[in-house]
C-alpha cells in the first residue's frame, strides 16, 4: 500500500539528485563540516522557511524555532542552541525573525485560547501588557496587529542580548551582533527593525531606539 509520504521521500531523492548534478562534493563537504555564519531564531510557521526565504544552502545557517519566535531566559532548549552556536560554532549573526500574521501573537492579542500552547504565550502576552497604553491608542486591529508582532521582534532581541551566553561572548571580545528583522508572507520580503547590537553596552540604546522609531509610525 502507497504512504501518503512517499511523495516527500520521492521529492527528497529528486532534490538530492539535483544537488549532486550541480555540485557533485556538495554533501561530501556538508559531511565533514558544519560552519555557519548565521543562528536564525525564528517562529515555527511551516510558512517562514529560514533556508528558502534568505537564499542560503544547507550548513550556512543554524536554525531554532518555537512559536512566535520567543527567547525566554529559562528555556534550556533555545538557550543551548543559542550557545552552541555562539561558542562552538562562532556565528557572527543572530537573527531573531518574527513574521506578520503570526498566529500565537495573535492569539497573545486578542486573548485566544489555544489549549497547552496558551502557556508558552504568557509571554507574548507580558510584551502586550507592556505595551498596552500604546497599542491601545491605535485604532485599526491590522495595524496593532502588525505593530505586536514588530515589538516582540524587539523584545526578543533584547532578551538574546541579555543571556550569559552573549554576555560572556562580548566580554571576550566575539565578534557576534543580534539583528532584529520581520518577514512578511504577502511579498516574501524581509523587514529589518533597525534594531542590531553588537556589544553590551550598546543593548538598551539600540532597543529603545528601535521601539521608539515603531512608536512614530502611530
């Protein structure tokens, strides 16, 4: 009897035979090494595929996902990923992307019920609450919806910037600098934030400025 995953088992054989046309060592060199100068964090949206979207093959980016791409200081499992990828790996860039039209910050807005996941969005939840006077003061819901998703970007860098992990590797002198960026599903483009940092002193100023610049645009 046929699987119904057979055809991504036949689309995985295909794909791989069109690699090696193009490049016969490509997984030969995928085999050996892993050196990617970027660590994506980013949601879980089957529709926001880190690889795809920014261009990149296999080994040039280092990815960790969870819904509506949240850093949260007591997840081992971000936080290990994290620092793998700061101090075995040596990435120079930490991307954490959010993407417009997330369903768990809007689930976060607007008080959904999804069930166990509503745990995990408590946290959304306390950037809402942290920006509640101004969201509250802009009238339409596409707008506020968009603007949540871009301060939890923000929220997030912020977060990244303050683990032990990013603090121990600035202190050392690593070159790695967190970036803030959105994607949107409609066009297929990436937004950045503005909101880059590359060492610690420079964490709240570079924050503060990125949530003010969202704030104007109100």
């Amino acid at each position: 009897m046929k699987s119904p995953l057979d055809s991504l088992l036949s689309n995985n054989r295909e794909w791989a035979r069109s690699v090696l046309a193009r490049d016969p060592d490509f997984f030969e060199r995928l085999r050996t090494q892993q050196n990617p100068e970027y660590l994506w964090i980013g949601c879980a949206d089957s529709r926001v595929p880190a690889n795809e979207i920014t261009g990149l093959l296999p080994g040039e980016v280092f990815v960790h996902r969870n819904v509506a791409n949240v850093v949260v200081h007591s997840d081992l499992n971000c936080l290990s990923a994290v620092q793998f990828a700061v101090d075995v790996l040596k990435v120079k860039h930490i991307l954490i992307v959010g993407h417009y039209g997330c369903g768990g910050v809007k689930a976060s807005l607007l008080n959904m019920r999804m069930g166990l996941v509503d745990n995990w969005l408590r946290h959304v939840q306390d950037v809402r609450d942290k920006y509640r006077d101004h969201l509250d003061r802009i009238e339409s819901p596409d707008t506020k919806f968009d603007r949540l998703c871009e301060i939890n970007v923000c929220e997030q860098v912020l977060n990244v910037c303050e683990t032990t992990v990013l603090r121990d590797a600035w202190s050392r002198g690593q070159d790695v600098t967190v970036h803030g960026w959105i994607y949107d599903v409609g066009d297929g483009l990436l937004r950045d934030l503005k909101v880059s940092v590359g060492q610690e002193d420079e964490t709240l100023d570079c924050y503060t400025s990125a949530i003010n610049s969202l704030k104007s645009r109100d």
